[in-house]
C-alpha cells in the first residue's frame, strides 16, 4: 500500500472508531425520570436573601433549565406528582407516588428515578417507598434547604447529584437513597437533624451510603435492612393507609392523649418516648388500654440515634407493646401502617421491625 493511501486508511479508522464511541455514549446514557412533589427545591422568594418564600413555585421543567449540564448526565423526563411543602405530604400522595414508580420503572426505557420533595417529611415518603416500590432501580430522593431564589441555592448541584445517582448502576439495589448536599444516604436511617443547615441529613447509626460530587459518585456502604425488591408489602390496590398517631414523650405527660387517639379511630400509636422508649406510669396503664381495645402500641424514642429494645424498663412481654429498635417515631408509624394493611400480632410486628 502506498504511504499515502496508509495515511488515508489510518485516519478513516481514526474517525469510524470515534464515530462509534460517541454513538455507544449516546446509547449508553441513562433515561431518567423525575418526579416532582414541591418543596424548598422548587422554591421562590422576592429576594435572594429573605428566610420567607413559598414552597413549589417553581415548576419541574424550570428546575431543570437551571442546572448546567444536568442534561448530558442522563435523558430526563419531568413530571409533576404533587406541589406541596412536605409539611402537607400525606399517605395519599405517597401512594400515588409509590404506585406511579412502580408503573415506570419495570420498562426499559427507565433506568432510575428521582423525586424532589421538601425536606420536612422526605425521610418519610423515603421509607415508605423504600418499603413499597418493587424495582432494584434507583429511586433517589433529593430536596433542598435553600429556595431556588434564595443567595447560595443548593437545590440545582443537589438536583444535578441527584440525576447523576439515579443514572449510576452502582446505585441498583442499595434501596431508597437521598442525596442532599453531596451525601448519599439510607432511607432506613437517615433524619433531618437541623432546622435550617445545608447539611441537615444525618445517619447517626449507619452512616453513609456513599458521595456524590459533580456527577462522579462513591459507594462504600449497602444498606443493611429489607427494602424494595425483598419487602413484602403490596400497596397495588391499597387506596387508603390505617391511622397512626404519634404521641410525644416527656416529663408529667398526659396520658389522655393517648385514651384520645384510640376514641379518635387509630389503629396503631407509636410513643416518641423519653429514653430508651420510655413513658411515665400513667401513660404506660394508658398504652395497655390502648392495647385491650386492639391498637398496636409501638415504643420508640424522641432521642436522635441509638435503639429501643424490648423489655428493658417496661414490660413489653407483658403489656403487648412493640420495641421499635432502629426505626425514629416518624419511621416506625410508616411500617405500622403497612403492617396494619392486614392483621398481624404484636409479635409479628415486632418480628417487622426487626427486619425493616
Ligand atoms: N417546608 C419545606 C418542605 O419540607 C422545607 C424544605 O423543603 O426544606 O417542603
């Protein structure tokens, strides 16, 4: 072969081979479907520097336009679910929203999902989809602190780590995770831990699931609790979730509350207790009526890590209780209720918050 038809052959290979890995990227790149339900992430206030600002101004689409680059991380779909501040979540939208990822992700044309949602209740609707959605696919959660207005927003890098985890293989089977100012975390065992802080997600007692920076992420840790593909709750045809009511432990508590929520129609109560799931006297007699009448009593505690275990104070084998072991109040009234979705003993349930 001439020199020069060898050059030409060279450079035709050249440009045949970078052909086929810019069309192999383009194949290769994630579909990734948000799901939006409000929140400070869709935020807006007048200025950049007021504490006062409403939640779900902002729509989903404009979300989106504002974060360079999100777009050569994944191809993205938008779709709003709700437009809500997580103060006013409730076991309705979680179930719409459970019942809309279970419809999305078995196709192949979705490879993960991402919810924004408020940070007020997003370690609920976490759990409970952690619980409730049947993909090893991931579904990421993400917020923010700050509104999309607001001097230092940290919605747009959260909601561009945030694709970028859901658009990661390495994400698969790690359950529900949440990624907020660069962490990935647990449903199971993170917890917002500051009012007002950037970095308000902790998992005390796990720690975390890995980093996400700027699209590259690091995973060093599997959750170690029962999720998604391995739960064994069904909310297909659930249209409605049993009542439980949380009731705040502290020193000369009323036990009333309690006699109220039963009246009041619940099904199960879980005590915020002081301690190890403590209560005063008056409150553990009103607990055990609670437990005659057929409500699930469930112990936890309003400290902020550490476990709640059986029979350590109070007599759990006795007085019918459940201990809620890793699960904060918030979490444990979650998996009471599906566990109340059919009858269970309190020994089944507490055989579930062994496991969940
Ligand atoms: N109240 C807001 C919410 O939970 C707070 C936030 O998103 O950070 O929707």
């Amino acid at each position: 072969m001439k020199r020069s038809h060898r050059i030409w052959a060279v450079f035709i290979v050249f440009v045949i081979s970078i052909g086929c890995q810019y069309a192999f990227c383009q194949e290769k790149k994630a579909n990734v479907v948000i799901l939006a339900t409000g929140g400070t992430i869709a935020g807006a206030a007048a200025t950049g520097a007021q504490s006062s600002y409403t939640s779900g101004a902002v729509t989903i689409d404009a979300m989106v336009d504002a974060v360079p680059g999100i777009k050569d991380l994944a191809n993205i779909k938008g779709e709003q679910v709700a437009n809500v501040g997580s103060q006013d979540m409730s076991f309705d939208i979680m179930l719409k929203l459970a019942k809309r990822i279970n419809e999305l992700l078995p196709s192949q044309d979705v490879d993960g999902i991402v919810v924004t949602h408020g940070t007020d209740t997003m370690e609920e609707t976490a759990f409970f989809l952690n619980l409730a959605v049947k993909s090893d696919k991931p579904v990421i959660l993400v917020g923010s602190m700050r509104p999309s207005t607001a001097i230092s927003a940290d919605g747009p890098l959260n909601l561009y780590n945030a694709v970028a985890v859901a658009a990661d293989p390495q994400a698969r089977g790690r359950g529900v995770l949440v990624v907020m100012n660069d962490w990935i975390q647990g449903a199971h065992s993170l917890t917002k831990t500051s009012t007002t802080a950037v970095q308000t997600f902790m998992s005390p007692l796990r720690g975390l699931v890995g980093v996400a920076a700027y699209g590259k992420n690091d995973f060093f840790n599997v959750p170690a609790w029962k999720h998604t593909t391995s739960s064994e709750f069904d909310i297909a045809n659930v249209t409605k979730m049993p009542r439980v009511d949380i009731i705040f432990a502290c020193a000369d508590m009323s036990p009333d509350l309690i006699d109220a929520s039963v009246n009041n129609g619940a099904k199960g109560i879980v005590i915020a207790g002081v301690g190890n799931g403590n209560m005063n006297k008056a409150s553990v007699d009103a607990a055990a009526r609670a437990v005659k009448r057929g409500v699930v009593v469930v112990r936890s505690s309003r400290v902020v890590t550490g476990t709640v275990g059986r029979n350590v104070e109070i007599k759990d084998d006795d007085l019918g209780f459940v201990a809620s072991d890793e699960l904060n109040p918030q979490k444990s009234r979650i998996l009471l209720s599906l566990a109340l979705l059919k009858p269970r003993t309190a020994n089944q349930i507490q055989e579930l918050f062994a496991t969940y």
